[in-house]
C-alpha cells in the first residue's frame, strides 16, 4: 500500500469511526467497528494506525483545520482587520463541527491523559498555526511563536465554552471569543512595551535575563 493509500484509508476510518466515538470514545472498539462498517479487517484497520486508535484523533484534527482553511477561501479576509480575520476563522472550524461536539468532548478527555499530552500539544499548535497563517501572518521572530502561545489560550477557552454553550447559533460563544481577543489585544501591547524596554538594554546585559526569550511580543500588532 502506497503512502497516498494509506493515509486515505486512515481518513476513511477516521470518519467511519466518527459514529462510535460518542458511546465508544477513541477506542478499538470504535476502530474496530468502523472496520467493520467499511468491511475491511481488523489487522489492515491496526496497520493504518501503528500508534493505536488515537492516532485517529489527529486525522480527525488536521482534517478539521484543512477543511477551515478551504472554507475562508470564500471568506475576503484581506478586507477584515487581523482580529477579524481570526475570529471568523475559528468560528468557521466551530461551526463545520457542530456534528461531531461529542467526538470533541471525547478527544478532549483522551488527550487530557498524561501520555497524550504532547499529542494534544501538537495539534493545537497546528490548529493555531493554521488560524495565523490564514490571517495572513509572517512573523518569523518570538513574535511568531507568543501569538500562537496566546492564541492557544484563546482557542482553547473558546472551544470550551462552545461546547458546553446552549444559547441560539452559539451567540454567546462568539461573544466570548470577542471579548478574549480583545483581552489579548490588550495583552500583546502590554509585552510589546516590555519588549522595547529590554531592547533599550545594552545587548551584554539583555542577554543576562533569558526569562525574556519565551515573551517577547504576541498579539500586539493584532489591534491594527
């Protein structure tokens, strides 16, 4: 089976297993059962994911950020304000999964286990950095990596509060979303202001004070 093959029978399995998840969670037992459903065999379903069921999980989410980036094609995110842009693009990945909220759910609680951990690190650092390079960004300093550290912050309180959110079309989400990015508007210029002052430093002292290398600026050109 060539490469190509293979990851779209993992897709394949992965949407089979989207059904059982709900009652099954990321299991075998949902993997086995979209085997079935699919009619192929149980050894060619454990072949397509080595890394056990969960590797299912990450199908489902680079799927999900794909499927986003497709759909802001339609979107004129160079007329919106950057802030803009992001909002409607985690809005958008919100709202193409309104059917599978309980295969979140479950996802969420699968990669809350201390051996998932770096796996669920890894794909909300690769939703976040689809929702950035959407808005068009091309930062290449630490400002690169804070936006997406805070954006993770962001994302994440978000798709939390969409899930549990029973208000009519989700208002009360996007309300939620608006007010953190705002928040984090406000944040990005506050260490963008620390920033400068430690450029201010001679380069020999600035150097002594490494607990600045992980914040240098973030959000702070979001408020454009």
């Amino acid at each position: 089976m060539t490469d190509i093959d293979l990851d779209a029978q993992r897709r394949e399995l992965t949407q089979a297993m989207l059904a059982h998840v709900p009652f099954d969670g990321w299991s075998w037992a949902a993997l086995h059962a979209a085997a079935a459903d699919l009619g192929l065999d149980r050894v060619d379903a454990a072949n397509a994911f080595p890394e056990g069921p969960t590797g299912a999980i990450s199908v489902f989410s680079t799927e999900a950020d794909y499927a986003m980036l497709v759909a802001l094609e339609e979107h004129d995110l160079e007329a919106m304000r950057v802030r803009d842009r992001i909002l409607t693009a985690i809005r958008v990945r919100l709202e193409q999964n309104e059917a599978h909220t309980e295969a979140i759910r479950r996802a969420l609680s699968t990669l809350a286990l201390p051996g998932n951990a770096a796996q669920g690190t890894r794909l909300l650092y690769r939703t976040v950095d689809a929702v950035w390079s959407a808005a068009g960004d091309t930062s290449v300093d630490f400002n690169f990596y804070s936006k997406r550290a805070i954006l993770a912050g962001v994302y994440s309180a978000t798709l939390m509060y969409w899930l549990e959110d029973g208000s009519e079309g989700h208002e009360a989400t996007w309300r939620f979303l608006e007010k953190r990015l705002d928040e984090s508007v406000q944040i990005g210029g506050a260490l963008g202001r620390q920033v400068k002052a430690v450029a201010a430093v001679p380069g020999r002292i600035a150097r002594m004070l490494p607990e600045f290398g992980g914040r240098r600026r973030s959000f702070a050109d979001l408020a454009d």
